[in-house]
C-alpha cells in the first residue's frame, strides 16, 4: 500500500491550512496514496543516546511538509524520508532576509532592502543613525518586516520617521528587514504557484484599503494569466530555492516586475477558488511521480 505523512503545524487551526491537507489528502486518495494528516505534535524523531537520529514515526513512502519546523524537518531527511519540501527550502522560504540572500546575484529584480540590526536587549533604543540611513537610502513610505510571518503578519508601513522609530523600536529584537515601498503596487500584486518548475496557476490580488494585498486580510483575488516574462521569472525563482512547490508574491514595479516574497507552503485554497484550477490535483501528481517514477 503507498502511504505518505501529511505533516501540520502542532498549534495551527487556521482554516486554510485545514483545507491544505484535506485537499491534498483527497488528490493523494484518487491517486491509490494513503495519506495519513498528524499534526506535528508526537516527536518523529529523536536523538538517541547513541548520537544517531531515530525516526519514531511510523513507515511512509514520503512526507508532505506542510509545517515550517526547521528541527523536524533536517531530522527527518536525516533518517532519509523525502520531504516536500525539502528542509533548506522552507528554511531560506521562512527567512524573508534568507530568501532575498538566495535570490541575489541571479538577476532576480526584488525591491531594495536592508537586513534590520540584531538586537539583544530590549532596552536599549533604536540608533538614530539606523534610521537616518534607512530614510536615505528607501524614503518614505517605507516598508518593515519582521523575517518570519505569513499572511501578512509582521509587516508594516512607516509614512514618516515618527511611525518608523516606533515600528523599529518593536521589531527591534526580532529579526526583520526594511525595504523600499513600492508605490506602484501598493495593494495589489501577483500571486504564482509553481509544481515541480512549472506555473500553475496565478491571480492578482488587490486591497481596497491596505497596502498589503492578502486574501485574509480581505483582499480580493482575480484570474490571472501570466505573461511570458512572468512565467519565467517565477519559474527561475522557484528553481533557484523551491523546485517543488511554491507560492511567489510579486509586485508590479515601474520598471518591471519585482519578486517580494516566496512561500514554500503558500495556501492554494484561495487560489482554486479565484481560478477553478486544481493546484492539489497537480501538486499530488508531481509528489506521486517523484517518488514511485509514474
């Protein structure tokens, strides 16, 4: 019988990350897959006393990784299960600052950004010279975020110095980037899913009183057609650090598209409904011909 792990965030109850399993456990069940969804919340693997990683879970032919637990995730490669995605995608995915690192010097055109200062002490205040650099060099408005975080948590909008000083002050002891606002896309922007260095699918997403763009936040999603220099675009992105899947957020420049974001577990919930496309379907078919060649 194949069989495959669908592994969940132990503390998420996030709908679409309800819907995420439940979709691709439906796809794996046409497909002849028994697909079995555990939230990660028994300790799959452990270090044993002898200094060798044992896996505890039971046997599957592979693991859908839909939790973004770095620890977990290496271990479990270790004892040599396949992951989709592998763990060094989801951790340079997770990391906003570790994906724009990966992407540079590929001729992937991203907004311009600045790695936020690491701090230890919650007590000691924000440098001034840190924000007069961050105001010579993006402007205002200026974007923050913090590195990790999805569905738009952690990132801000700083109109002026006053509200820049705040939002740095409570970042401040997280990791976090400033970037430069993109006047052009405010509100709006791209979404692309890429299977196995294939798009499958694409919607713009539009805020009518936000300038971030996601669905959850109530922006609304439509039909997308990528044009040629999209696809590639998106398609090189996701071979340069998320062959299997991933969603890629892109903003409409004045110059041309600019990659923001990429998401190794983006939700597709959303994206089926906007496009009537099967994204679990094409995801499922894809992990079944990696693993059992068919």
């Amino acid at each position: 019988m194949k069989k495959c792990l669908i592994l969940v965030n132990a503390y998420s109850r996030l709908k679409s990350s309800l819907n995420q399993s439940a979709r691709l456990k439906e796809e794996f069940s046409s497909l002849g897959v028994r697909a079995e969804v555990r939230p990660n919340d028994f300790f799959a693997c452990e270090v044993s006393e002898g200094g060798d990683i044992v896996r505890t879970a039971e046997d599957y032919d592979f693991c859908v990784y839909l939790d973004k637990d770095k620890y977990v995730a290496r271990m479990l490669e270790k004892c040599g299960l396949r992951l989709f995605n592998p763990a060094e995608a989801i951790e340079t995915c997770d990391d906003k600052m570790l994906t724009a690192i990966a992407l540079s010097g590929c001729g992937v055109a991203m907004p311009r950004t600045l790695p936020g200062l690491l701090c230890y002490n919650p007590e000691e205040e924000v440098k001034e010279g840190v924000l007069d650099e961050v105001e010579r060099r993006l402007g205002y408005p200026v974007i923050i975020k913090t590195a990790y975080g999805s569905l738009g948590s952690g990132v801000f909008k700083a109109d002026g110095r006053a509200e820049l000083k705040v939002i740095a002050e409570k970042v401040k002891c997280m990791p976090h980037l400033f970037q430069r606002c993109v006047a052009a896309s405010a509100g709006t922007d791209a979404r692309v899913i890429v299977v196995g260095g294939r798009v499958i699918a694409a919607m713009r997403r539009q805020s009518a009183g936000d300038f971030r763009s996601n669905l959850e936040l109530g922006g609304q999603g439509f039909p997308l057609v990528p044009d040629k220099e999209l696809t590639k675009l998106c398609q090189k992105v996701a071979s340069l650090v998320c062959p299997d899947y991933c969603g890629i957020d892109v903003l409409f420049g004045e110059g041309g598209y600019l990659v923001c974001e990429v998401n190794s577990n983006a939700f597709f919930g959303g994206m089926e409904k906007v496009t009537g496309i099967n994204v679990a379907g094409a995801y499922a078919r894809y992990m079944y011909g990696e693993v059992y060649g068919a």
